[in-house]
C-alpha cells in the first residue's frame, strides 16, 4: 500500500493523515466470519469428495440412480459452502481509511 499522508482538518496538523485499513466490523461479527468461512471450505472439498468419489465407483445399472443422488447432494453442499464462505468473508473485510497520527481522527471510510 502507498504511503499517503494529508493534513489533519481537526487538529490541523501537516501530513498526519496516513492511509491505513481498518475492520469494516467489530470484534464479535468479524470472529463469527472466521467461524463460518473456516468451515465452508472443508464443506466445499467435502462436497467435492461426494461427486468425484461416488462418481469413480459407479459402474451402471441400479447403482447409477444412487449415484445420481449423491451427485445432487454434493452440488447442494457446495452451493451453500459459497454461500456460507461469501458471508464469512464479508464479516472480515477491511476498509481503507486515512487516520491522524496526533488526534487519532479517522477520515474518509470507504
């Protein structure tokens, strides 16, 4: 990230404002992201697991309509794995914002 300093507009001091990122969300929400995004990912592999696997063991016939459902199965975990790791991560963003060094003032959130 670039180092861009501004003055300050309440304490009017020169150059105090550094360019710096800040959690968009308090503590609480942002350690519930890291509580649903860890585990969306191990669904994600687990959901690919399902398909690939039963897939590869299929051999015709009566099994294939089990395979089939298995296959369903593993796309509705997946679908709600990107689901729940898109949510996870929105909880963890950052924003950028311009702090003052001298008064602590945060300027600009975006």
């Amino acid at each position: 990230m670039e180092t861009v300093k501004v003055d300050c507009p309440i304490c009017k001091a020169e150059l105090s404002l550094k360019a710096t990122k800040a959690p968009k969300f308090n503590t609480a929400l942002r350690i519930l992201g890291y509580i649903i995004a860890a585990p969306s990912v191990f669904a994600m592999l687990m959901g690919l697991v399902t398909i690939t696997g039963i897939i590869g063991s299929a051999v015709g016939g009566e099994e294939q309509s089990v395979v089939n459902a298995f296959d369903k199965v593993g796309l509705i975990i997946i679908a709600f794995s990107l689901l729940g790791g898109l949510i996870g991560f929105i909880l963890m963003k950052k924003r950028k914002i311009f702090k003052c060094l001298e008064c602590e003032f945060i300027v600009g959130s975006t």
